[in-house]
C-alpha cells in the first residue's frame, strides 16, 4: 500500500506531465502499486514510485544526472521542461532590461537562410572571450546531445521551451561530444550552453549539463538560484512552449564543428616523424569518433585502427560491463586491438568525449599493457607543453592546474620549468576558472586525477579530443627519438621523485557523519606515519572556496577525504612521494609500494570504522 500522500502527488504529476509514455508508466505502477497483494508486486511499485517522488533531481556537478524515467526524482520530460523554464527565468532576470525585448519578430527578421546557420553560424570562426553583451534572448542558448535515451527528445524539449520564453536557440546536430558544446558557447557568444548528457554513467542514465557565457560549468551561486527559481516555478502546463518550427530556434550546421577543429587543431599540428605513430582508438559507443578521427587527420596524425564493434554510438553499450575507461574491462576490446596491430598507444574516449584514457605498451604488465594513471598523463602532458610554449617576454606566465586531490608532480614539472601553477578544489568548474582568477598569465593545461584535461583556452572545460591530440604529439616526439611514452614518465619521475597515487571509494548511506566522525576525531597517525598537520576545506581558505574536504599531510605521503558529489560513497586519494637516490628509479618505486600498501590499509579503516 501506499499513503494517500504519496498517491495525491503521483496523481497530480500524472496530470502535469507534459509526456503520453510516461504518464502511462506512473499510472501503471500506481494502478499496481494499490492492487491486490497476490505477489510481491504491488510492494515493489509501491517502493518505486516512493523513491522517484522522494525528492526532485537537483543540481549536482554542473546540472542533473539521474536514470530515465517518469516521476520528479528521475530524468524525463518533465524535469527537463521545469528546469529550463527556470533556466529561462534566471537568465531573463539576470540579463536586466537590455536585449530581452527584442521577441519574435526581430528574431524572425534576422534568422537568414532558413535557420541552417543564422547569424551565430555565420561568425561561428570569429569566437571571443567575452560572450554577447545582448541580452539572454538576443544572445541566446546553445544546446547539444549526446546518443543516449531520450537525448534527442530532452534537447527538442529544451529548445522549445527556451524559445517559448522569447529565447533564441542555437541547436547543435545531433550526437555530438561535450567539449563541442563547450566550445560553442563563446563561439556563438551565447548566454549559456545547455548539453544533455549522462558522460560516461550507466546506461540506463541520462543528464542536463549547464554552462554560462563564459563557456565554463556553472558554480555557486547560479546553481542554488536556478533550484529555487525550479521550486517556484508552478504548474509545467502554465510553460508556453514554442513548436519545432519556431524561428527562434536556429538548426545548425557543420561550421561550429569546423571552428572547434581550427581551433585545436592548429596548435596541436604532428611533429615530424608522426606519420610513422600508430594507435588504436576507441569511442566505446560513445559520439567523440566523427570529431575525434576528424582532428586526427586534420592535425597530421596517421588514421588509427578502430575498434569497430565501438565505433558506432549506442545508448546500451552492448560490449562493456560499464561505460567508464576508468573501469576494468572497458578497454579489453582496445588492447587486443593494440595487440594485433602492434600499436604504439590506445586511446579511448569516454561516452560524451570529455575524459580520455591512454595505453601503453609495457610488458610487465598483464597482457603486455598497461593503462596510465590521469596523474601520469597530466604530468606527462604539462611537461610537453611547457617545454612546446615560451615563457612571456616579462615574466613566466605559463599556467598549469590541477586539483587538491591529484598528483603534485605537476608542481614540481612547473617549478622546474619556471612556470606559474595553481590548485583547485576537484572539478572543472573550478580548475578553468584558475585562469581567470590570473588574467596576466596564460592557460597551458589543467588537468585532474579522473582523466579530465584542458589543453589550452579553447573549451573552457575537459576536452579528450584537444587531449588525445596533445599524446600523440608527446607520443610522436618520444617515439622519433627512439623512446615510449613509458620512458618519458620514467624522466619525469627520475628528475623530481616517485609520486605514487591511489584512491579509495567506500560505499555508505551516510557519508555527512563519515565526515562529521573524521572531524570530531582525527587520527594521530596513519600506518605507522604521523599526521603532521590537518586541513578541513570547508568554510574555504585564503585560495579555495568551501568543501566538505580534509587533507592530511604525513611525512613523505598525503591523504585527501571527501564524500562523493553524486553517489552514497566516500572517496580517499593517496599520495606517496620517494626521492629517486644515485638514479636507482625502480628501487624508489618499490619503497614507495611497500609505503603506499599500509596507508591504504590504514585509511580504509579509518573510514570503515
């Protein structure tokens, strides 16, 4: 059975949704849900129907991520129209009185070849750092898919709301990656980028990704102000909504996928010798390969062999277990491709190709390759780059950005090199907006432990394509002189020390009192190592806002907790550093091991206790 509150507000929801197919789905797990208990059918419909309407699905990480289904705590239709209704509603009040007037009619007049390309299209190669000063309905919105359920239909029903608000629309093909929507956002000078997406979530899962006018994922407090304008919204049937046809919605064409690949390709052009590298390459049925094999060969790289049975996007993703090239097992298809072709790396995006994934060849790993860390790459990467850009005619204004969470080799490369580098809290919303907090100095790469990087200032968030194409020039470079990229990271560690990282991920219902418990009783020491001084992140500090983070500095080791932004986890990440003496690099790698395998020991229960 279920309480006669929950049955009045299924009820009225039904009658709200603005979706025939999920409005049926709720009325059959109601009508189950209070039939007769001949099986265990109606208490599991009951349970359902308690956990979608046990809240709605709020912001998280820069939108909403959630499975797809009816009901307010799941992705649908209806969530999609109440969020960017309120979405309109912020940025219309936000933008003040200029611009929003403009309507329909001046739209209309301006919308040129049919709505293929209109005049955002047409200056699609002229991109700024500064977005339109127009106001929100002159500027208006950008909004891309991806390949997943419904994505079509959640980016259709975006548009037409934004457009029923008196909102120009800037519609993206369909099926294209993250870093694409991204790019355009600054591209088109629009007012904000809505990309709906999931990343590389289950597949029974789907999302609503935001960004604003400088082209980066929103933070606080635009966040909080879209959920209360969510709260206050009212019925869904009061939301005017504009038809497809509506000129305000402009369809676009190729040309933004063009400026994006202008854009990364350029710096990112293959050294001499690249024609000789060979890879393998996967999307994992994601939609990075048209842009993707796109900039390869625009750049210079040789066409890599693709994992065919991959290739093809496909919201189920029949042939791995989960659609995360962190996961084990996602790459399997890869490597046996890398086998074959005796292929001097893999790379692998994610399902939305935002995160990248590299490996390498190393016969002593399992299979004969093995996959490199995020913090591996990012410091490989930030040594490349450092070592391809000059430092400025007054000053060193190179820039590099990683997180409290990764590696610190990355400082180390920096400071050898006479380069700036800065730490953020976890997320790209934070690690981009490093460079503005520095507007004297220039963004060269950002990067965190989770396989997100930044190659320069052309998508203001993680890009696996600009990424992919930075390895394979560092992997052109090494290999033209007779090395791998294994023995690149061998240099790095040689030069500044072992920097040895691994996390833990503890499920719990309640990672708050995980936290408060850590607080209220902080440990003296960790496997053996004393805990020299203790940093709780939340209330900020004098560089980083506030998180509910505590990092703990040992001798020669680090440990960061913090509870996870979308699941009931908590998560650790470790860090254990060994100087490299009399050049004995393999011997320092094991006195770090020997080190990193107590810790994690120790921290785990530490956590479980």
């Amino acid at each position: 059975m279920i309480s006669d509150d929950l049955r009045a507000r299924v009820a009225a929801w039904i009658a709200d949704d603005p979706d025939e197919a999920d409005r049926a789905e709720l009325t059959s797990l109601l009508e189950t849900a209070t039939g007769p208990a001949l099986d265990g059918g109606p208490a599991a419909a009951a349970a359902e129907l308690a956990d979608r309407f046990s809240g709605r699905l709020e912001f998280g990480t820069a939108g909403l991520r959630g499975a797809v289904a009816a009901g307010p705590n799941r992705m649908n239709r209806a969530v999609v129209r109440g969020t960017t209704a309120a979405l309109a509603r912020w940025l219309l009040a936000r933008g003040g009185g200029d611009g929003i007037g403009g309507g329909s009619n001046d739209d209309e007049g301006e919308r040129g070849d049919g709505g293929e390309r209109g005049d955002g299209g047409e200056r699609g190669d002229d991109y700024s750092d500064e977005y339109s000063s127009a106001g929100p309905a002159q500027a208006g919105v950008v909004i891309g898919c991806d390949a997943r359920h419904r994505s079509d239909e959640f980016a259709a029903e975006a548009a037409s709301v934004l457009a029923g608000a008196g909102i120009r629309v800037h519609l993206l093909p369909r099926q294209q990656p993250t870093p694409l929507l991204a790019f355009s956002v600054r591209c088109l000078r629009a007012a904000a980028g809505i990309m709906i997406t999931a990343s590389h979530n289950p597949p029974a899962d789907n999302g609503y990704k935001l960004y604003l006018g400088d082209g980066m994922q929103i933070v606080p407090p635009a966040d909080a102000e879209i959920e209360a304008a969510i709260r206050s919204l009212g019925p869904l049937s009061k939301v005017p909504v504009a038809p497809p046809d509506s000129p305000l919605i402009i369809r676009h064409g190729d040309e933004i996928a063009s400026a994006y690949l202008d854009a990364v390709c350029g710096p990112a052009a293959a050294p001499a010798g690249a024609a000789w590298l060979r890879f393998a390459y996967t999307p994992l049925h994601g939609v990075a390969a048209g842009l993707a094999l796109r900039a390869f060969e625009q750049a210079g790289f040789a066409a890599p062999d693709v994992v065919d049975a991959q290739a093809e996007p496909d919201p189920d993703f029949p042939t791995v277990a989960f659609p995360n090239p962190e996961e084990p097992g996602a790459l399997d298809l890869a490597l046996a491709l890398g086998r074959r072709s005796t292929a001097d790396l893999v790379l692998a995006h994610d399902p939305d190709g935002d995160r990248l994934a590299v490996a390498v060849p190393d016969p002593a790993a399992p299979g004969g390759w093995r996959m490199l860390t995020g913090d591996q790459v990012g410091a490989l990467l930030g040594a490349y780059l450092l070592g391809r850009i000059p430092a400025g005619p007054e000053h060193d204004d190179r820039l590099v950005v990683s997180t409290i969470v990764s590696s610190t080799l990355l400082s180390r490369v920096a400071a050898a090199a006479g380069a700036q580098y800065a730490e953020t809290l976890t997320g790209f919303k934070w690690i981009v907006r490093a460079g503005e907090l520095r507007p004297a100095d220039r963004f060269v790469l950002g990067y965190e432990e989770a396989l997100g990087y930044c190659v320069g200032d052309t998508v203001r968030d993680k890009d696996g394509i600009g990424a992919a194409l930075a390895v394979l020039g560092l992997a052109a470079r090494a290999r033209s002189g007779g090395e791998s990229l294994l023995d690149a990271y061998d240099a790095l560690e040689a030069a500044h020390g072992v920097h040895l990282t691994a996390h833990l991920t503890i499920a719990t219902t309640a990672p708050m009192e995980v936290m408060a418990r850590l607080r209220a009783a902080s440990p003296d020491d960790l496997a053996g190592l004393p805990v020299n001084s203790v940093t709780d992140f939340t209330g900020g500090t004098r560089e980083l806002p506030s998180a509910d983070v505590l990092r703990y500095q040992l001798p020669g080791a680090r440990v960061v907790i913090r509870p996870s932004g979308t699941e009931p986890k908590i998560k650790a990440y470790l860090q254990v550093v060994e100087p490299v003496v009399g050049g004995l690099l393999d011997a320092a790698r094991r006195r770090a091991q020997a080190r990193m395998e107590p810790l994690s020991e120790a921290v785990a229960r530490l956590l479980d206790s």
